[in-house]
C-alpha cells in the first residue's frame, strides 16, 4: 500500500470512528462534565469527521489510488483452512462518495439539532445516540467483507430503535421504534436466507475480505467485496447471465435486508410512523443513513444479481415508487408527505438498480440526501414555529413569517421535481439523477418487450410518478407557505428558527444545487469508478452528460419539460386557498374511491393487522391455550401424582415404618416397667429372693432326678 493510500484509508477510518469515541464520551461524561457543550462538542466531532472525508476526497480525485483494502485478523476459522475472519476497510469510489455524503450530512444534522432539541431532558442522551447511529451507517459504508456489514447493518437497526423511541413516554414513539425494529427484523430474515445459500454453496470463501487474490500488478486490490464473490462464483462454473436457480434466490434474500432498511414494498409501513421521532432524526433518516443504507447494499450486490434478481428489484421498485406517490398526495401531516415521498424516491432509486441505471440510482441517492434532509429541516422549522401542529390544514400564510425556511423549502421542492428550463436540458440535481433512470427504465421496458403490455409499466409509472411528485410537493408548499392564515393564533406566534436550525437549511438547500452540473461529473465518475474528469471539463462534462443519449429524451412525450411547470402550476393553483383535493374531484367516478384507498394507505396497516398481528395473537393465543391446559396439565398432573405418592408413603412411614418402631420400644419400655417392680432397693428383700429362687432351682433339680430314676 502506498504512502498515499494509506493517508486516505486512515482520513476514513477516522472519520468512521470519531461519532463512535463522541458518542461514548457524551454519553458516559458528557451530562456531568460538558453540560450543554456536548452538543457541540459532539457537532465539532462530526465536523472534523466531514473535514478528513472531503480531504480524502481530494486526495482521491488527485491521485486515483484504485480500490484500498485494509484487513486485520478478528477471529480465527480452523474450520476453512486455517484462514482469518477480519475487520477492516474497503475504500473505492462508491465509499468515497457516500463518506463525504453522509458526514456532511450529519454534520448538518447535528448543528440542526442543537437548536431543535433545546430544553429536552435528555438534551446529552440524544446527541449520543445520534452520533452512534453516523458511526452504524458509516460502518456500513466502509465494511470490507460481508460479514463487518452485517454487524453494523444490525447496529443501524438498533440505534434507530433508540432514535424513533427517543420520547419514549409517549405512546405513539414506543409503538413506532417496536415497529420499525420488527420490520427491519423480517427483512433481515431474508438477508440471513441469501447469505446462507451463498455460504452453503461457497463455503468459508465467503467470509474472506474482497482482497483474496484480487489484486494488479502492483499489488493494489482490483474488486469489491461482491466483486470478489462473483469471482468466487465464476471459479466454480456458474454464469450471472445464465444462473442457476440458486444464485437469484440468494440475491432476492439478500435485497429483501434492502426491503426492510429502505422501506419497499410490503415493509414499507414502518416508515411513516418513524415520524414520531423527533425531527432531527427523521431528517437523517429519510436522507443519508438507514434508508440509503438498502439502497447502498443493493448497489454493492449488483456484481451477483442475476436477470432474475433484476426483474425482482425493478418490479418492487416500481411498485413501492407509484404506490408512494399516490398516498403522499392525500396526507395532510407535513413529516408524513416527505415520508412517502421518500418511500417514492427510494423506489425511484431500487427501480433504477434493477433496471441498470446503477450509476444515476446511485447519483440520486447522493443528490436526495441533500434536498430531503433539506426539506424535513425546513418541516421541524415549520412544526417548531406551529407549536408542534403538524397538520398542513392549520397553516396558510407562513412564507411571510418564515421567509428563509420557505425559499429553502421551495429550492429543495424544484431538486426533488427535477426542475428544469424547458427545451435546454439543463437544471438542478433530481432532474438528471432522476432522467437519468428513467431513461434506464424506458431502455429496460424495451428490453423486457416480451412481458407485453407489463413491460411498458417500467417506463411510464416512473415517468407519471415524475410529474406526480411535482404535484404533491408543489400541495406541501402551497399549504404551508401560501394562501391565507388557517389558524391566525397559529400564525401570529410563529417565528423563524435560530440560527442553528436555519443554518443547515440553506447549506442542503445550496447543495441541492450545487450537486446538479458542476458537481455530478465527479459523484458519476466517483461511483462507476473511472477516471475523474479534469477541472476545466467541469461544465463541459457536464453538458455532454445532460445532451447525452441516456438523458432527458424521455421527456419528449411531455413537452421537453414544460410537463413540471404544469404540474407545478395547477398544485400551487389548487391548493394555494387551502382547498382538499377531494373536494374538488370527488365527483369524478374512481377518482373518490382512489383517494379513500390511499388516505387509508392502501390499508396495508390494516391487512397487516388482520393477517400478521391478528394471526400472531392467535397462534399465541392457541399456544398459551395448550400450554395452560396441556402443558402445565400434564406437568401439573405429574406434581399432583408426585404429591399422592408422597402422601401414601409418608402414611407407610408414620404408621407402619415408624409404628414398628416405636411399637418394640413401647414393648421394651412396658418390660423395664414390669421389671422394675422386682428392684425394691432393701438388702432383706434381696436376700430372701435368693433363698427364695435356691429353693426353688433345688427343689427343680431334686424333682428331676427322682423323674429319671
């Protein structure tokens, strides 16, 4: 390893381990030591975190040091060759870019929350566990094996437990946190499922780091950790083209982990209860750690995925994005419509991996981390100054009293609409991460043309869903922002947040921009791993990336992008009075019953309620019931039998065991009575017994002589 490749290795895994050292810190000394400069000491860490990830960065960028790999020996494995389980880190352009991304994040997050959760009486505890939750995402982004993802895949579900539950006092968070825990639980199954196919079939290969043999001339790894798998797999004869039946089943169990961590369908519903969890949180969640944590696996199992595992993702995809789509459009809770827009956009990103828009699916999980933390900001700003009404029905009117929050919150609408400048193909980032996988699933429908009129839903569900998304975004806003005041109280007291909650706001909203031409030649070239492009192709790259074949002929069907204005335009226009959406088109045959279906969220809560919980209850029920009479019968049965036993022979021990006994010492005692009469104590008495019984053995003895003559 060269000097520089270990410099760079060492900024990230220091930039790993700083939220771990803060958190411990916080938490064990921070209360009684720091006070409320644990805030800010824990934000400070996070910072110089976020600094050694933009330097590696740079050092990356300058030098193109090839995938890094470090490994040290954890646990020994006698059991496959004498070989070494390690921990370590694996470095390439993906983690590179999602480093920097999630550290300056959370770094954001973080300033936001000092502000956020002032006053809380568990002010300290808090930045505790948030830092310990980057520590869980980071770990996961820099894991060099499988096994190192796996244990910090489960720290993330746990320190979001933690995280969603914070106020636990209340009700709601406490059911939450149980079910986002559960959830994630059923979607780890199947992760558990997949990685045991593979372990079955590949044996100890599987735990070895993705350097095991991979490596150039100069001794640089070359793959992965899946990469590594996939030679592993091709060593031993099968095909990714032509797979056997095994090796889709193993990576569908695998995604299924990514189903449950990045809220797809059916584990979907944990998501929007997570919103009971302070803000701060649900903006880190929703951006740049668990949910993009499924999103990130499945980007790094796209080496083994099979034709059959693609069809699977995208379908699931596509599914989990319009289904979204259409409940963000009725909610009428600010943090519940960004929730399903997440849902939406991470199903805009898992329809993208299956589809083979790998590097734009994981362009927009770069650019919407930054205008989704943006936008749930901008809510707790919102939900802050509302004094915690979080209904959109109750607002009207605050773009005057929120100003700085209202720009943030309408730049980040635009990001997340894909905004545009019609016939230019130029615009700010959702529109070219987003294009961009379109355009992979309009070439993938076209390849899938086989499937018939199937094959045509992956290019025009994400397509609608594209201006489907400007339309309920463009709702949020008129609600919140425009119109006239709903609840004038409401209105009069509300005040714009400090500093250190408006600060991020226009941090994530500037790279909502900024992440768009300038900056995604080098996040594209980051995550394909190419070469980066110079510094004087910026804009030009750019350009070519925006006019290339891949790009934005998609929207040639919808005006060459006037499609979003118009979306846009008839969202402010309806709902900027406040009017509901059904009150509107109620009388439009379907479309009451649609929104009733999706009010309800498609009653997923309630199936789930009656074919999971209810049976659960029931089979619990069932069992206690065979426990209770069954079980504990027998068991019980058994005791009375043991205590009937133990009954008669203590019978047979008091009256005849003990009964024999004491009956030959009350016959010995009734013969020492006897026999005492005789021992009178007077010499006489003594003397004339004697003579007395010589008498008597004389007279015996003379008696029997004269019988024998």
């Amino acid at each position: 390893m060269t000097p520089t490749q270990q410099l760079i290795r060492d900024l990230f895994v220091t930039a790993t381990l700083l939220p771990l050292a803060s958190s411990l810190i916080v938490l064990f000394i921070g209360k009684r030591v720091m006070g409320k400069g644990a805030a800010w000491f824990a934000t400070a860490a996070m910072g110089c975190g976020f600094a050694c990830s933009v330097y590696g960065l740079r050092l990356w960028l300058e030098h193109a040091p090839g995938t890094i790999l470090w490994n040290v020996p954890w646990i020994p494995l006698p059991a496959f060759g004498g070989g070494w389980l390690y921990l370590g880190a694996m470095i390439d352009g993906l983690t590179v870019a999602m480093m920097v991304m999630v550290t300056g994040v959370a770094t954001l997050v973080h300033l936001y929350s000092i502000g956020y959760m002032k006053g809380d009486a568990r002010f300290e505890r808090f930045f505790a566990y948030l830092s310990l939750f980057t520590f869980s995402m980071l770990g996961i982004v820099i894991s060099n094996s499988i096994m190192q993802l796996f244990v910090f895949w489960e720290l993330v579900g746990l320190t979001s437990y933690l995280l969603i539950g914070f106020w636990f006092e209340k009700r709601a968070p406490q059911l939450a946190c149980k079910k986002a825990f559960v959830m994630n639980r059923v979607g780890d199954m199947g992760f558990l499922i997949g990685f045991g196919i593979l372990f079955y079939k590949l044996g100890g290969r599987l735990l070895l780091p993705a350097a095991a043999g991979a490596v150039d001339a100069e001794g640089h790894a070359v793959v992965t950790m899946f990469d590594a798998i996939r030679s592993v797999i091709e060593a031993d004869g099968y095909s990714i083209t032509n797979p056997p039946m095994w090796l889709t089943a193993a990576g569908i169990g695998l995604f299924f982990g990514a189903i449950g961590k990045s809220a797809q369908f059916p584990l979907h519903t944990w998501l929007p209860d997570a919103m009971e969890g302070p803000t701060p949180v649900s903006s880190i969640v929703h951006s740049a750690t668990m949910v993009a944590a499924g999103v990130y696996l499945t980007g790094r199992l796209y080496p083994i995925l099979t034709p059959g595992a693609h069809l699977f993702i995208a379908t699931i995809g596509l599914v989990t994005l319009v289904m979204a789509a259409c409940m963000a459009l009725v909610m009428t809770d600010i943090k519940r419509v960004l929730a399903y827009s997440t849902i939406s956009q991470l199903g805009y990103m898992i329809l993208g991996l299956g589809t083979g828009a790998y590097a734009y699916a994981l362009f927009h999980l770069i650019t919407h981390a930054f205008f989704k933390c943006c936008l749930f900001q901008c809510s707790g700003s919102v939900i802050n100054a509302a004094h915690h009404q979080q209904d959109m029905r109750y607002y009207g009117g605050l773009g005057k009293k929120l100003p700085v929050t209202a720009l943030c919150y309408f730049v980040c609408t635009l990001a997340i609409a894909g905004a545009s400048i019609p016939y230019s193909n130029l615009g700010i980032s959702g529109f070219y991460s987003k294009d961009g996988i379109i355009a992979g699933t309009i070439n993938y429908g076209h390849a899938m043309a086989a499937f018939g009129p199937y094959a045509k839903l992956f290019y025009w569900g994400p397509l609608a869903v594209a201006y489907l998304t400007v339309f309920y975004m463009a709702r949020s806003f008129a609600l919140t922002f425009l119109g006239k005041p709903r609840d004038q109280h409401l209105h009069d007291h509300a005040r714009e947040a400090p500093w250190t909650m408006v600060l991020p706001q226009v941090c994530l909203a500037a790279m909502a921009i900024l992440s768009a031409p300038f900056i995604m030649p080098f996040w594209l070239d980051l995550i394909v791993g190419s070469e980066p492009a110079a510094a004087a192709g910026w804009l030009q790259r750019a350009t070519d990336l925006a006019h290339g074949p891949a790009m934005h002929d998609t929207h040639a069907g919808l005006l060459q992008g006037v499609g979003w204005i118009i979306a846009l335009v008839a969202g402010v226009a309806i709902y900027q009075p406040g009017m509901a959406i059904s009150s509107k088109v109620a009388a439009v045959p379907g479309i009451k019953q649609l929104y009733t279906w999706a009010y309800n969220k498609f009653y997923f809560d309630a199936l789930y309620d009656v074919f999971t919980v209810s049976l659960v209850k029931t089979v619990s029920r069932i069992v206690g019931t065979i426990d209770k009479y069954i079980v504990d019968g027998m068991v019980n049965l058994a005791g009375w039998t043991g205590r009937f036993g133990a009954f008669l022979t203590g019978v047979f021990d008091s009256q005849v065991v003990d009964g024999a006994v004491n009956g030959a010492a009350n016959v010995a005692a009734s013969g020492g009575q006897l026999l005492r009469g005789t021992q009178m104590g007077r010499v006489r008495a003594y003397v004339l017994f004697l003579f007395v019984s010589a008498t008597v053995v004389t007279l015996m003895v003379i008696t029997v002589t004269l019988a024998a003559r």
